[in-house]
C-alpha cells in the first residue's frame, strides 16, 4: 500500500523538534509533579518521578511509535528517547523532594 506524500510544511526541522522535546518535556513534568505534590503531599517522590517516567514510556510505546510514528525507531535515538525519560524522571523527584508538602 503506498502511502501518500505529506505536502504540509514543516514547522521544525526534526532536530529542532528533538530539542524542544528534551527542553520541554521535563519542564511539563515538572510542573505535573510540582501539582500532584500540592494534591498528594505524603506521595512519596521517587515513586512519583517512577510513576511518571513509566507512563510516558508507555504512552511512548503503545500511542506515539506505532499510531503516529508507524514505527518503533524513536526507541533507538537517545535524545529522542532515552534523555528525555531520565530527565523526566530528575525533574519529577526534584519537584517532590524540593517543593513542600
């Protein structure tokens, strides 16, 4: 089955979207983290930067690579992957252990 040509401008290139997505993406979970903290104060951080990371693995792998990148490349690209997950789970822990309860 071919697939049709995308003839939609790009906003970024992909190496610019990378970046935004490592920059952004534990900025997000950090703030998620910095709410679930003001509505779980007794929740403990590790358990919650686990929790969090693990959810955006998951999603990672059942939502983005094979629905919208049709394909599990992402998975083999650090920054594209495996960055952003550490520095998800850095900034959940940081937002539970430095923000009070």
């Amino acid at each position: 089955m071919r697939r049709r040509h995308d003839n939609r401008a790009k906003l970024w290139s992909l190496e610019t979207a990378l970046r935004v997505h490592l920059v952004g993406a534990p900025i997000f979970a950090f703030l998620v983290s910095a709410v679930h903290v003001w509505l779980a104060p007794d929740f403990n951080p590790a358990l919650r930067a686990a929790f969090m990371t693990g959810l955006v693995i998951v999603l990672d792998a059942v939502v983005v690579a094979p629905i919208f990148e049709r394909s599990y490349d992402m998975f083999r690209s650090a920054i594209a992957t495996w960055i952003p997950f550490a520095l998800i789970f850095i900034a959940s822990l940081a937002a539970g252990m430095a923000l009070p309860a």
